[in-house]
C-alpha cells in the first residue's frame, strides 16, 4: 500500500478556514512494455503488479496468445521497465500495425470496433447465470475491498469473481490497466476466466468490452455507465452487460437472460 | 445533444422488480485523426466538436505549433475521421518518434514527465489570483452545465474560465478529450489561455496537467483527486492544483498563493 501512496503537504480549505494538513496522493508510474527488444508503449499506471499489467497488456492486445510462449519476464520497478521475451519472435505485429492498436484520450483499440471477426474469435457462449442478489452482494463486497481509493479517491478497480466470491483485485489509475491486471494475474496464475463474471468501477466502453470478450467472459458488472459501442458490441458478442449497480438497482443492457430475478 | 447521446431499451431492476425501460447511453466514436495524409492515431471519444479535438489534440503533442500553419481539416463525420493538411509538412514528427507518445492505460504522453525543459518551455509565470469563493462558485455553475452527464453519466467535462465566468465548455467520454476540445476551440477562436483558469471534471495525472501547461495556463480545478506525478509537475511548472473541491471544500497542492482566502 505504501508503494502505492505519497503523503504531500497541502493547503485544505474548509468551511472553518485553512490550514496545512498532511494529504495522501496516488500514485503514478510510467511503465514501459518492451516486448523482445522492441519498446511497444509506455503506460501510465499504478506500480503494483507491474508483471500482471504488462502480461494482461500483451494478451488484450493479441501480441501473446500463450502463457508458454513467454520464456522471460524481467520487472525493474526504479526505471519502469518490464522486459518480456517469447518463444516465436516473429509473431509479433510490427510497430506501424502496432500503432493503429493504440489510442489516447481516454483508452487504445480502436480499429476493432465494430466486427466481432475482427477479433478473431467466436461470441462468448457460457450458459452461467447470476441472480440480482448476488449481483449486489458482489458490488458490495467489491467497493469494500478498495483500499487505495479509500485513501486517495484517486483509483479505479477491477475483480474477477465467481457467484458468490471475488477472487482476483485490483486497482489502478486507469480503468484498462485495473482489467489488463486482473487478467495478466488469471493467465500467470493459470486461473480459468470462462464462466466467471467481472467488476468494474468504470465506465464500460467498447475497449473494456473488448477486454472482456477476449478472456472470454460472460458478464461484465459496472458501477458506471456504458457507452453505446460498448453496449452494442456486447450484444453482438454474447456478453451480458449490467451498469450503474447502485443499492439494490442496476441495468441489465443486454443478454438479461443471464441474470435471474430470485436467489438461485 | 441527440447526435450524442442514444436511446436503448433495457431491463431495470429496482427494489420494486424488474421492467422493460428505455435508457440513454452516451455515444462513442472512433475518430481517426490524419496528418498530411499520414494516419496518426484512432481516439475514442464523444462525437462532437470534431474539428476541435483535431487541433487540440495535434497542439498537445507538439505536432502543430501555430494556428497559422493550418491550411485545411476537413472532417467526415459518418466515417470518423478528420484530415488536417499543414504548411511545414516537415516539421511532422515521423510515426516511431510519435509513437513513444501515445499512451495507453487511461492516457496518452508519458515520455516527458519527469523535465520541465522536455516541453521545450518554460514555467507558468501568470500573477493571476482566485478567491476561493470564486472557485466554489465556478465549479458549482460547472456542475449544472453538463447536460450529457446529467442524461447518461457516461462523460467527463472541462472548461475554460476566468475567475467569474465559463468561457469555454466540452463534454467528452474520454477526460483528455474533454481538454483537448476546449483549446482545440480556443486555438480556432483565438481564446487567449494565459491568466486563465481550467476546470476538469476529472482526475488530474501527468497528461493532463502537460496539457495545461502547454497553454500557458496557471490554475487547475478539478472535483477529483491528482496523482503524486500530476501534483510534482505542478510544482516544477508553477501551476496552481486545486482538487477535491466539493461544496464549500477543496485542496490545494501546489501554489497557493494563487488562492486568495477571502473575496476579491
């Protein structure tokens, strides 16, 4: 935790005037990710399980498709620098394809918006369902977990559960690192993601979606709202996407079958 | 508004069951922006204000200096794509250079923060001041402004004030594109940005405050929290950081002798 916190000194205004107190920041590390000698992109993310993100970061971004292709992983946490070297060198797109996979504002991923065969695989067909109780004990139990945004408000997080138990967590600055962590931890720890349902406290849009898709999960649960192309490439890919779980409401956007009314 | 937003029918459950309702969603589009006929960069963001992100964006990364330079953009709204043509086709850098400054995770821009003379400039050297009932009173007219927030909760806004009024507002899914339209739009209009005052909705990492110090901007408001890297650019670039301001509440970080305690 303290790895992932800064105590500044600052000035607090309140309604009885100001005074310095002693405040706690997150924060923010720019990692790079080289890939077999090649520097593929810095991130700016939260510096704890710098392996998990750039693992999950490789995988969301179809540059490694098997655990057993990577032959080494080396974190060094002072620079910010994780090295991956892979069986296969020549399977990695080159910098300009690269590029296009990359985008800013608020994410990356851009040029697979829109075909699910642009991803190069099939619709996401598990027949598990969730029950609205369960939905809301797991978001309760999720915002419960977050540590860092207790201390800073600074964090997003993201969680890997089963229908009654979260059982991987994580938090970041980003919303897409949270989930490239949380999935980079599933494929190191060889821990299955088929059947299994999401969290997430962000907004749900079509990168996160695409995330999701590709570790072949079922259902995606957010505290926040989607966008449309996030909800429409969910409907397309056979995921269920529920957002704005707030107290015992939410909304079911698509593939609602999967949700049942009544404890299960 | 209708060009941003779209309406689905979903499946809402309360504490009274569940119904069949119609939902609006914010909309999100891939926008490719081209440079002199070179494809830089797919950004996923709100489909307005096209042009203004374009040029925005381009100022941000130092590939567009003056205003001057532009001979044409034109945009293809249905398509998602805007072409920017330039005088000085050379100054552009080429893709590998360009390329270590994108980002992902939740941003873009990470090969720069650690120097102030990496950005070629200097530091903000404005004397402007701002009381903090001032600020109160900005960020709650900044509140009500934001109509697609209100409908969706899907985005981020920003805005561009001087210290009794909004000059300049935007709304975007992505927090960078939110900012990056409001200077893409000073740049077009000749806003001056100088002795100016940003306020953003959201977090404040080191993209965001490079961003504002580009525009020679002293003070930045946000509702949120900033990150330790967000909070040290501020003060190596002489920047005014203001978070967390809620009701009568906020947090100052870095040079608060900008922030005069009582009226003006």
């Amino acid at each position: 935790m303290d790895n992932e916190t800064e105590k500044l000194s600052i000035l607090k205004f309140t309604e009885r005037g100001s005074s310095n107190v002693e405040d706690i920041v997150v924060k923010e590390l720019p990692l790079t990710i080289i890939l077999n000698n090649k520097e593929l992109v810095t991130l700016l993310c939260s510096p704890a399980n710098l392996r998990y993100l750039a693992v999950g970061f490789l995988f969301s971004e179809s540059l490694l498709k098997n655990k057993d292709d990577i032959k080494k992983i080396i974190v060094d946490d002072r620079r910010g620098v994780v090295r991956v070297g892979t069986e296969g060198d020549e399977e990695l797109a080159d910098a300009t394809l690269f590029k296009r996979f990359i985008t800013s504002g608020c994410g990356r991923g851009a040029s697979f918006y829109s075909a699910a065969d642009a991803l190069g695989q099939g619709k996401v067909e598990s027949k598990i369902e969730i029950s609205t109780l369960e939905v809301i004990a797991l978001v309760n139990n999720f915002q419960h977990r977050s540590q860092v945004y207790r201390l800073t408000g600074g964090v997003h997080s993201a969680a890997l559960c089963d229908n009654k138990d979260i059982l991987v967590f994580s938090e970041d600055i980003g919303r897409h690192n949270a989930l490239d962590k949380i999935f980079g931890e599933c494929i190191m720890n060889d821990i299955g993601t088929d059947d299994h349902i999401i969290l997430t406290s962000g907004r749900v849009s079509s990168e996160i979606l695409l995330k999701v898709v590709k570790r072949n999960v079922p259902i995606i649960v957010s505290k926040s709202a989607p966008t449309n192309l996030g909800v429409r490439l969910a409907d397309d890919l056979g995921v269920t996407l529920v957002g704005f779980v707030r107290g015992k409401r939410m909304n079911v956007y698509t593939h609602d079958w999967r949700i049942a009314t009544n404890g299960r």
